[in-house]
C-alpha cells in the first residue's frame, strides 16, 4: 500500500517482525517436530509462516495494487505518469515481490531465532524499516518526502513554487490520503494486532516470565519503540548526515553512529532489547525445554498434600 520502491522493504521488515514476536513459539513449534532427532513433519507447516504469507498475500498485495491503479503517479514514486506508461511487469513484480519479501524476511529472522541469534533476528526488522524510513524520507536524491507528500507528477513538480504547509496540506486532502487512511486502519491494524497477540501468546510459554523483565504492557511498548521508533529516527538522521557532509562521508558517519548504538554487548538497544523477553538461546538448548506439569500443591513447610500424591 507504498510505493514500489519502499514496499519490498516494508515487506522483508513485516516479515522479520512477524518471525521475532512468535521467536518463543518457533522453538515450541522446532522441537514438537523433531522426534528422538528425526523430523517427523516439514518446516513449510510452520503455521506462523502460513499465516505470515497470507497476511502478505490478503492485505498487503491487493492493497498496493489497488493504490497502484487508483494513482500510480504517486505509487510508484513518479516514475510514470498516468497508467498509459505503467510497464505491466511492473504490477507482476510489485505482487509476487511483496510476498517474497515477506517470506525472505520471515525465514531470515526465522533462522536466527532457531540458532539462538534473537537479536539479530531483531535487526532484521530494524533494517528493513530503516531502508523504508529512509526511502520515504530521503530517496535517491533527497526529495523522497517531496514524493511521499504529492499524488501527481505535476503536484511534485510544482513543490517549490507553494509553501510546505501548502503542500502538505494538499496532500491531506487528496483522496490517495483518504485511501491510504482507510487501508491503513486495515493494513496496519491487522499487523499490530497479529505481533502484539504472537508476543503476548509467547510470553505464557515456561519460562517467559524469567525472561521479560517488565509487564507486558511496557513490554509492548519497548518493542514497538525498538522495532519502529528506532528505525525511523535512524533514517532521519541519515538523511540529515547526507545533506550537511554528502552522501559518502554522511553514511560513513552514520554507519559508525549506528554501530555504537546496536552492535556493543552493552548499548542501549541490547539492554532494552533483554527486557521484552524475546528468546536469546538455541531452540535445543536443555534450559528451554518444557519442564513439565507444574508442581501440586505443597503446605508452609514444602510437604505436598497428601490429595496430590
């Protein structure tokens, strides 16, 4: 429901964040189809995948397609005018890219999750939102914004000549707002909702509690800052780098920046990343197997009632 250019970015970030909030039901799911080592069902009946390429296929493909024809001026960035230069492989490619995009997305953080690397199952997320925040913001030549705010070729060429507040204005206005509005509820609710539920469902799995350091609603909250927040103060501040220094020493310095911020054991992201309790071991590690029933009942001195023997 993007343009083109930022949507497979959007879906390889949809992807990863769906594979990060069920992390803990992943590994449920990796070892109930393992037995005694064999693997006694194919990892393609990963439910949270299935529903993951649904969720890409049902809302985000028709979505964009619709956006797409109802103005393409806009959907594709003002690559084309109107719909007589509209490439019909351009259409292909912009549905089967989003869920490949997905899918890619979701087996990557997917993978990470399985081996233990949680985190950077994480950044996964974290740089496809970057890579969108970014397309959104700056672009290839700085005027990705200017794009994002005018639904026509002639809207954008005439940027310059009217105020921001006018522009952006006109674009509140227009009925491609009005579209991506209603989609929007749909599209971005939907997506909230199913990472929100995914995490919360993980987080009554044993050991869930040892693992989150805060209640859940602060949880939630962290993660979404994380996973959203972060990423697009990042593309922000990209661009600015790109227009004081150019493009080259700006992401230099960027880079470095934004290495001190993710990469160190102790940064900031890794401490608030280890409070939400997503998964940080291997799917086979011995201390993340179930343990069984819970324990009865036992009196104030620790002898368990006669009735629960």
């Amino acid at each position: 429901m993007i343009q083109i250019q930022a949507a497979l970015f959007w879906a390889y970030a949809i992807g990863a964040t769906f594979a990060v909030s069920a992390g803990r039901q992943l590994q449920w799911w990796e070892r109930s189809v393992q037995g005694e080592g064999v693997r006694t069902r194919s990892r393609a009946a990963d439910p949270y995948m299935a529903l993951t390429v649904l969720f890409a296929a049902v809302l985000l493909v028709p979505t964009g397609l619709f956006l797409l024809w109802q103005n393409p001026s806009w959907a594709t960035m003002h690559v084309v005018d109107g719909h007589d230069g509209l490439w019909a492989g351009l259409v292909l490619l912009h549905a089967g890219g989003i869920v490949v995009g997905t899918l890619l997305g979701y087996l990557a953080a997917r993978l990470l999750v399985l081996v233990g690397a949680g985190y950077w199952a994480y950044l996964q997320s974290v740089g496809g939102y970057f890579l969108l925040f970014g397309t959104l913001i700056h672009g290839w030549d700085g005027n990705g914004y200017r794009r994002l705010l005018t639904t026509s070729t002639r809207a954008y060429r005439d940027w310059p000549r009217e105020s921001l507040v006018n522009n952006v204005l006109d674009f509140l206005t227009s009925g491609t707002f009005l579209a991506l509005l209603v989609l929007g509820l749909a599209v971005v609710g939907t997506m909230l909702g199913t990472e929100i539920g995914w995490l919360v469902e993980g987080w009554r799995l044993p050991g869930a509690d040892e693992d989150r350091k805060v209640g859940r609603f602060v949880a939630v909250l962290i993660a979404g800052a994380g996973v959203y927040g972060l990423p697009f103060v990042g593309a922000l501040g990209a661009s600015v780098l790109i227009r004081l220094l150019g493009w080259l020493p700006g992401l230099a310095l960027f880079a470095v920046l934004a290495g001190l911020v993710l990469l160190p054991r102790r940064s900031p992201v890794r401490f608030l990343y280890g409070l939400v309790g997503v998964p940080h071991r291997h799917w086979r590690a011995e201390e993340n197997l179930p343990h069984g029933p819970p324990a009865p009942p036992s009196d104030s001195y620790g002898v368990t009632s006669d009735r629960h023997r």
